[in-house]
C-alpha cells in the first residue's frame, strides 16, 4: 500500500480502525450509559475506569536512572546509505511546490538551518517492546478495596503482573536519556519500526496505523524538527494524509531532528536546561505518551552550568562530571520522569470514541489500560518514576540536583520530602475505598523533614534559588532542585540507613483539577534511603549559589502592554463543533484547524500574548511551541505571585487556575514557519485544545 492510500482516511474511518467503532454510549461512575453527546456537550459525569491490582511490595525496585545514550559512531555512520544531510531530512523527499514553499519561501524535506560544525548523529528507532511496572507481586482488588479473583484465574491470591506492551524509543520507558551540550549540534534519526510487533497484543490504544511524530520539548527548533501537526499538515497532506487523518511518519520511515544546541538569539540567558521528547500525532498525542513514547534530555552550558561541580568559573550545581565514550555521565544529577497509570482489571469495559463499544478485555488483566477519549481526563491510581512503581532511591550523604519532569497525561502533584515513623500503609487498610485507593499507599504520619532548593523550572535556570517547603508539578512542566541530604530540617545530621520519602499531596481524583485540600493525603510516592558518606575522592564541593542566571531584558511596552485590552488573547473553553463528535476543547471557539492559523507574527518580531482560562472548574497547563516566555502577569497583578515564585524565570507552560487569566511576553528569532500551542492535559489537546500560529519570513 503507498503512504497516498495509508492516509486516504477520514476521521470517522480513524475511530473505526480503534476496536469495532465508536461508541454510541459512555459509562458512568455508576455503570449508568448516557450517551456520549452528553459528555461533549458539557454533561458533567465521571467514567469507570479499573482499579489497578494493589502493589504488594513497593519500594524494593531500585530507581532506574537511564544512562547517557552513546551518538553513532563514526565508522557505523559511514555505512548508512541515507546519512544525515542538509538537504534531505527525512525519507519522503523534497517537495518545493507545495503551498509550504509558496507561504514561508522554504522546501518541504530540507533542513532551515544547517550548522556549520558536524552534528553528533544519534539514533532512535521507535519500537514495540514490553515493560515490568514492578517486581512484586500483586493483590487482584475492587474499587471497595476488596480481594477479588481477576478473569480467567481460580483463586484471589497474589500474582505476578504480566508485562505491559508499549511503543518506545528504543523499546524503552523511559526512552533513552540524552546529554546535550550548547554550541554541539546535534542529529537525532528517529525511525518507525512499530509495525515489528514480534507478535505481542498490542491492545486497543496507541495510533492504530502506529504513526509517530516527535516533539522536543520546548526546544529552540525549525518546524520541521519541532514535531508536531502543523507542520505534518503541510509535510503529509501532498502525500494523501492530512492532519486530522494521521499526518505522521509511519513503520518504514524516518525523520532526521535538527536540534542545533543554540540559544534563542544568540543570548546565553535564553540557555534552557532540561527538554524531554514524546510523541505528538494529533488526535492520539495521550494514548502514544502514554504507550510509552517519552525521552529525556538534559542540555548543559559549558560556560557556567557543564556538570562539573569543581569548575570554578562555573556555578558548581550538583554533578561531577564524568567522560565516556565522547559521551558524559553527571553522577549526582538524577533526571525524575512521572507518569501515573491504570492496570487493566478485565471486567471494566473499553469504551470511548476510539477504543470499542463496551467489550471487556479479561486478556489484558494487569496491563496497561487507557482511556482515549475520557470526559475528565485521564488520571491513574498506580505512580511510577522513571517507569517503575514506588521505587527506592540510594543516596550518599550529599547534595544532589534532581531534575522533576510530570509525564502524565492530566496528573498535578504537589510534592514534600517526609520521614515516618510507621512507615507506609495500604489505602485500603485505612478503610478508603473508590477514587480514594488512587496511589494505593500512604504515609499517615509523614512529617516534612528537608527543604527543596529550586534552581530551574522548564525555561532554565532562575535568577536566583527559591527555598521551598513544597513544590507542585503540572503536566509537561520541569522543576530542578536541589536536595541537601547531609542535615534534616532541624539541623541535624542525617547518618546511613535513614529514610525518606517523597510524597504527593494533591487529591486529584478526576482530571478535571485537585480536590479539596485533605491533610490526610499523604502518598508516597518514592522512597529515599541514605547509604553513607560519599568517597574521600570524590568530596561534595558543590554549591548553592546567591545568583544563577538572570532572565532576559524585556522592553517597558510589554510591561504595560497588559493594559491594552487589544493584545491578542487565547481563551480555553469547553464546546462542541458541528459534525465533529470527538471535539470537546477549543481556543477562542475554534478547534484546531492547521489551515486557520490564529496569529501570524513576522520573524525577529515580538508581543505580548493574554492566555485565559475560560473558566469551568477546570485546568489547563497550557503548552506553546517554540520560544519560552515570561509571565508579565496573573490576574492582573504583576508576576512573580507566593503562589508561582519561579515565574520569575523563563517557561514553556502557562499553569492556569478555574477563570485564571495570564499575560506573557514572547519573542520569535531566528525560524520560519508553522507551530502550535495547546494544553497538556493530553486528553484536552487530542480533542482540539490547540491552535495553529506562524512566523512570517
């Protein structure tokens, strides 16, 4: 079949392709069907989604940090046939006839900008593969937190959970971690090999023609390396695919990522520190995220932040460098990816727009279950870091910089360091029962006993540190902190064979936002065990500086410009669009239209943009490609606030409350072209929360 005919599909035709159509009905809390037109009207109602089997053992898997991925070697490059290439950057071809070129001046397939020093090459081949959650055994229960015998087993005792299939670069999840380096370009190829299933069940999530875009997260790249369905429309639709059919590179293809290791403008005060990468084919961003599709790369400045904490004309952060390979290891450096799930309990059924009409799935018990098209957004009731469930992590008595990314698909946590006297206890066995087993475990008497130190969000490094007690984390966002785990609170110090944890405290039942406060809701979600001091020759003389990075000068207009009730405004409402069952989120009224772009800035140009929360009950971390911004204000006061104090940097996500309303200023160097911003509460993207915007040449 030719990539034309793959994608001669409507939309409709792509709900079919799911597991038998979609569904004319959607479940209550209560098992209660309505029909699904409610749920996209704006009907308030809850779905059933499974409780997962109860982890019986947890905080015995060591946390897996992904090690640094080694770049292709010299010789090994030298063989392939198609080698990375200005001129060609992906495998489908030129094309400098399409209305890309007539609007923007530039080839479809070709690279904008191609650096003038040779690119480290990395490959990535996106891919089926199985994951273990947890090693230990599980305990089959109800939402009632009862024991139960799961389908097609005898007995209600504890089992082994079976493996769970996901889509990820390289067959891993987390995928593999990249360490960048400004001014060291680098060429990622990422190549679709999902349609090599190896004969595992790939169930019923995930896009069903197992394409993939990959967008890294937020770097300072060209459209067609951003990843994302803007540009796909005009790249895939002379093909036959259009960007609501699936615009993306399927199995057999390939895309080079140009991602040049450049500050925006040239100014080393728009250096970032930590991006990761995750899929982004339009209308199934959720189910591949959550499939499995994430990657990691922090990104150092040789200057002042290289990982080397005995660099006196450097910052001195948390690291200790280490060579290898042409690659670097940062020893005391710990990336944290988080991502809740829902283990499948076989008796709840799939059913949404995408994945079936109500059919139970006993095959997939204790796999991974995922709801496509969910009214509240889609939260889990099992936490994981950096793909495993409620792990353990050794520590010497030192500091460490722990860099947190929220990989989940609607999850906000709020996290605090505590120690317990009786350590932690099963939700059930505290008599919670329904969405109160979320997290299954927790920690009743957890007091805080450290502090936080934060140094960067997802912008990069703060002017200065924030000393925080807690910290909350939204979907997509990144916090660094660093973490002094020689003293408690109080002063004292700590010795080996200590404990701590890090613990959520934010309900979030739904994915629609946080619950009421609840003192009570303590969940632990990793736990930290001191091991000892670290060795004589390799002594902790790293710092907290006084000052980091001071933020980039922003003209006195912007500063007034929220004044101006003309400045462009994007409101995030909850709505329908005739004839298109699936929308349930648009901006401004709209859905996304990649043909409709909403704003259309000239490149070198700059503005003040509002943001507004249309209200509801409901948030939105809200994504925009490309350049970070700065929060000018919220609410209409000026920015920092108590509530968000490392507004004061940089960022790529506009966190924004019930009715919030947030002015930013942005600026746009040094690229032409399509790009998008939409929320990343994925469920809300997937179903039109997103427009498309445009820099002019």
């Amino acid at each position: 079949m030719s990539r034309h005919e793959t994608f001669r599909l409507n939309r409709r035709d792509m709900m079919k392709l799911g597991a038998g159509g979609a569904g004319l009905f959607a479940l209550t809390a209560s098992r209660l069907a309505v029909p699904a037109s409610e749920g996209a009207g704006g009907g308030v109602y809850i779905e059933a989604f499974p409780t997962s089997p109860l982890i019986l053992n947890p905080f015995k898997d060591e946390l897996v940090i992904p090690p640094a991925m080694k770049p292709v070697a010299p010789t090994d490059l030298e063989k392939w046939t198609d080698k990375p290439d200005p001129n060609k950057q992906d495998s489908l071809g030129l094309d400098d006839k399409s209305d890309y070129n007539k609007r923007y001046g530039l080839t479809l397939g070709k690279h904008q900008i191609w650096p003038d020093i040779l690119p480290v090459v990395y490959q990535i081949k996106v891919q089926v593969a199985t994951h273990k959650f947890t090693s230990s055994q599980v305990q089959p229960i109800n939402s009632f937190g009862k024991d139960v015998i799961p389908p097609g087993f005898s007995d209600s005792k504890p089992r082994n959970l079976p493996d769970s299939v996901i889509y990820g670069f390289n067959g891993t999840f987390p995928g593999p971690r990249i360490n960048a380096e400004y001014h060291k370009p680098i060429v990622v190829r990422f190549q679709n090999e999902l349609d090599q299933d190896h004969g595992l069940d790939v169930q019923d999530f995930g896009a069903p023609n197992r394409t993939f875009l990959t967008h890294l997260h937020n770097g300072h790249t060209a459209p067609e390396s951003d990843g994302q369905p803007h540009y796909s429309h005009y790249r895939f639709n002379p093909l036959g695919g259009r960007s609501h059919d699936m615009a993306a590179f399927k199995p057999g293809e390939w895309v080079d990522q140009m991602y040049l290791g450049y500050p925006a403008g040239g100014d080393d005060r728009e250096k970032q520190s930590f991006f990761w990468f995750h899929d982004h084919v339009h209308g199934f961003t959720g189910a591949n995220v959550y499939k499995g599709m994430v990657g990691l790369m922090p990104i150092y400045d040789p200057k002042i932040d290289n990982g080397d904490e005995t660099d006196q004309n450097g910052l001195r952060l948390p690291g200790r460098r280490e060579n290898k390979d042409g690659t670097f290891e940062v020893k005391y450096d710990i990336p944290l990816a988080f991502y809740d799930c829902r283990l499948d309990d076989g008796v709840t059924p799939h059913k949404d727009f995408h994945n079936g009409t109500g059919k139970t799935a006993p095959q997939w018990w204790g796999k991974t279950f995922f709801r496509h098209f969910p009214n509240h957004g889609f939260v889990g009731d099992v936490f994981t870091v950096n793909g495993t469930a409620y792990p353990v992590m050794y520590v010497k008595r030192r500091k460490y910089r722990l860099r947190f990314l929220d990989a989940s698909i609607a999850r906000i946590y709020d996290f605090r360091l505590m120690t317990s006297s009786g350590g932690p206890k099963t939700a059930r066995s505290l008599g919670y029962t329904g969405d109160e087993l979320q997290g299954q475990w927790r920690l009743p008497d957890g007091q805080q006993c450290m502090k936080f130190y934060e140094i960067a969000n997802e912008g990069g490094l703060l002017p200065k540190p924030i000393v925080r007690d807690n910290f909350e984390l939204w979907p997509a966002k990144r916090r660094e902190m660093i973490v002094d785990f020689t003293k408690w609170i109080d002063g004292s110090d700590t010795v080996a064979g200590q404990e701590l944890y890090l613990v959520d405290t934010m309900k979030m039942t739904t994915g629609r936002m946080w619950d009421l406060p609840d003192p009570a809701y303590k969940v632990p979600v990793m736990k930290i065990v001191i091991v000892g001091d670290v060795d004589a020759d390799e002594p902790d003389v790293s710092i907290i500086p006084a000052a980091l990075r001071p933020v980039p000068d922003v003209p006195a207009s912007a500063r007034t410009a929220f004044k101006n009730s003309s400045i462009p405004t994007f409101e995030l409402q909850r709505g329908t669009i005739s004839g298109e069952p699936e929308t349930e989120w648009l901006i401004n009224g709209q859905q996304f239209d990649p043909l409709k772009p909403l704003i259309s800035p000239k490149r070198g140009s700059e503005d003040t943009w509002r943001i507004r929360n249309g209200g509801g009950g409901w948030v939105h971390p809200f994504h925009l490609h490309m350049e970070e911004h700065q929060v000018m204000t919220r609410k209409g006061k000026a920015a920092p606030d108590a509530r968000h104090p490392d507004d004061s940097g940089k960022e790529d996500v506009v966190a924004l409350d019930p009715s919030e309303e947030v002015v930013i200023f942005r600026r746009f160097r040094t690229f032409a072209g399509p790009y998008v911003a939409h929320c990343h509460n994925l469920a809300h993207e997937d179903h039109n929360m997103m427009f498309g915007w445009e820099i002019m040449p």
